[in-house]
C-alpha cells in the first residue's frame, strides 16, 4: 500500500513542477526531458534484471547447498543462548525458539525466500503465548525490530547492482555494510532491551555484545592505522576471502551431509533465475517513476536545499545527494532500491554516492513493510512502540553509513 501512493506521489509530483516549470519559467525541456527519462529507465530496468539472472542464479545455487548443508542449525546452535536470553517471556525448550533463530540465521545468510516464511511461522507462535491477542507483546516486538535492523553477512543483491553498474570492485562496500547494519542491529537491541528491562548484566548476554564489539572495534582499529589506498586494499582482500571461505564452506558442508552438491546448486540456480524474471516488472516501475521525479527537478531542488543548509554550517556536502535511500529505506524497499540505482546512474558507481548509497540500502531493512507483514499476519493492531523504536534502528543504520562510508572511502 505504502509503495502504491508513492508510486502515484512521484508521477504527479513530476507532472506538477513540470507545468510550473513550462507556464511560469517557460522551460519548453522538462516535459521531453521526462518522457526520454521514462522510456531510459523502462530499458534500464530490463537491462539490470536481465544481468542479474547469471549472478543471482550462482548465489541462489550456492545458498541452497548451506541450506541442505545444514548451515541454518550451525547457526541456530551459535545463537540460540542469546535469543534465549532476549525473549525471557518464552518457555524453555518451546518450540516457538526454532523458527525465530532460524529466522535470523537465514536472514544473516541473505536466505530472504526461507527467512520469510520462518519469520510468519515465529510470529504466530508468538501469537499463541501473547495474552493481548490484539497488541503487540513484548517478545514479538523484540523480534520485529531485530528483523527490521536488517542484520545481514552477506549483501548479495547489492554486489550484484554494483557489478551491474560496472564498479571497479564490487565488493568494496561488504564491510561498510556489516558494519553499518551491525550498528543499526545494535541499537535496536539496546533500545528495546532497556525498554522492556532485560537484564544485561547477564553474562550470557554481555559475553556476546562483548565479543561482537571486541571484533567490530579491533576491525576499526586496525584499518585506522593504515593509509586510505591501503585499507581500501586490504578491506577489499578481507571481503572476497570471506566470500570465496563462505562458498568453499557451504561446499563442503553439503559434501560432508552427503547431499547431492551439484543438483542443490542447480536446484537453487533455477529459483534465482525465477526470482529475477519476477523482478522485471517492480524495478521498471519503481525505476520509471523515480525518473520522473529526478528529470522534473524536484529531486534536485530537495537536494540542494539541504546541501545549502549543511554548507551553511561548513559542513561537507558529499553524502546529500545520497539522502534519496535514507528517506525511501523505511518506506519501501523496492523503492530505496530504486533510488540507489538512480544514484548509482547519475552520480557514478565508484563515486562516494554510489558507494554511500550501496551502504545506506544494505544497512537496515525496510520498517513499515516488515511490521505490515508479520503483524498483519496475526491481525496485530496495535504495534505499541514497535515503529518508533524500528525507526531508530534506520536512524541509527544511515547515521553509521555516513560514519563509515567517510572512514573508507575519504
């Protein structure tokens, strides 16, 4: 519903400051100019699904092979202690616990097509222990903002835009990313764990942020020490060996099952193809539309309004033309995704807004859309501080990305 009216909004937007722009500034060039603009990105749109079939056919083949492999149990295995522990209000041993970290394992791994129905299955679990059949209980808050965070080790369909693109090196946004979204992770997690008094004394508990921050912060550390042009080159070596570890990984834990390796690749292989011929239709539109937003001017009045604020304030004005996905990301992610391969488009794929924008859609997940799918599946109607408190996870997500799209990329 939300990417319905927005879809109308960027249309009629454009056609309004159009006639403006033709009847008061006499500019006879917008209304060509929006047209060509619209007929450019209806091709771009098939171009960019046409070439994501190959890539994202690979990474569905190799996903599927972890998960026969049995990589979403490794997971669950890491994780369950701390999920025990972030939702004390479900029994030991229910059964309600597998569903939910099998959730984030595959959400962790990019697994969005088995991620999904295991997030509906947790939520009606959750259903079933909430007391308040028409509110939001504590738990089921906990696992909504944690899933709008957007946790995510390995951003696949962002590599493949970016290759897409053309980029120099695809990959040069994977740690900017798990480090974006792990802040953003983060901040959900403290916020609603002190607004629902978790007890983060609990060794548990303190053991894992310790270790996540220990790691994130070393990795931080480390980088600062060295020159830019070698921490671009030594955070891009770090990203591909974690890839290719990944892929060897999953290999060999689908040949140590005993699986059929290569027909669960081809298996998955087939479903990505699928997804990508699905695809077609919502980028072309998403794509068309923002088009026409962006060839009416209006994009470029809101961008240089703020950039003239910040500037005000001798502060630097990179990142603006980057805002556009920050604003889209919690209304919807089809149109964030939009947005960042307009940048990508009108700014340069290597540029620090194409790699800012990368980062910024790779950070968190799309808020509204993710509580009008899991709490409208169990008629939910009052979310409680569920919003509020997944907006400050997006919040704190963009302001990371900012952060660290400066830390490596100048």
């Amino acid at each position: 519903m939300v990417l319905n009216y927005l879809w109308i909004a960027f249309f009629l937007i454009a056609f309004v400051v159009a006639l403006i722009k033709l009847l008061v500034v006499g500019d006879t060039t917008v209304f060509p100019s929006i047209v060509n603009a619209i007929f450019g990105a209806a091709r771009n749109g098939f171009e960019i699904s046409l070439f994501l079939t190959g890539i994202l056919a690979f990474w569905m083949g190799i996903m599927r092979i972890g998960e026969k492999g049995g990589i979403v149990k490794v997971l669950s295995v890491v994780v369950g202690p701390l999920f025990r522990r972030l939702f004390p209000a479900i029994p030991r041993d229910h059964p309600v616990m597998t569903p939910i970290v099998m959730n984030f394992s595959a959400n962790l791994l990019g697994l969005d097509n088995a991620a999904t129905p295991m997030g509906l299955k947790a939520m009606e679990g959750l259903q079933e222990l909430n007391p308040n059949k028409k509110k939001a209980s504590d738990a089921q808050i906990m696992f909504l903002v944690l899933n709008t965070s957007g946790l995510t080790l390995i951003p696949i369909n962002i590599m493949v835009y970016r290759a897409e693109a053309g980029a120099a090196d695809p990959a040069d946004i994977f740690l900017p990313i798990l480090l974006a979204t792990a802040c953003s992770t983060l901040v959900g997690l403290i916020a609603v764990g002190l607004r629902q008094r978790l007890n983060f004394f609990d060794p548990v508990i303190i053991g894992y942020l310790v270790s996540i921050a220990a790691v994130l912060g070393g990795g931080m550390w480390y980088l600062q020490t060295l020159d830019q042009d070698t921490m671009q080159v030594v955070s891009a070596n770090i990203a591909h060996v974690t890839l290719f570890s990944i892929i060897i990984g999953f290999i060999l834990l689908g040949w140590k099952k005993r699986i059929n390796v290569y027909e669960s690749f081809v298996s998955g292989a087939k479903e990505g193809f699928q997804i990508a011929v699905k695809i077609i239709p919502y980028l072309v539109a998403i794509l068309t539309a923002i088009a026409a937003f962006r060839a009416s001017g209006t994009l470029e009045l809101i961008n240089q309004s703020i950039a003239s604020m910040i500037a005000d304030f001798g502060g630097d004005t990179r990142f603006i033309p980057s805002l556009p996905v920050a604003f889209m990301k919690p209304l919807s992610g089809s149109g964030a995704r939009g947005m960042m391969l307009d940048i990508m488009e009108a700014e340069g794929v290597d540029s620090f807004a194409g790699r800012l924008a990368s980062v910024m859609q790779g950070s968190t997940e799309t808020t509204f859309y993710v509580l009008a799918l899991y709490f409208g599946s169990v008629n939910i109607k009052n979310s409680r501080y569920a919003v509020t408190y997944g907006l400050l996870a997006d919040f704190a997500g963009i302001i990371a990305s900012v952060a660290i799209a400066y830390f490596f990329f100048g």
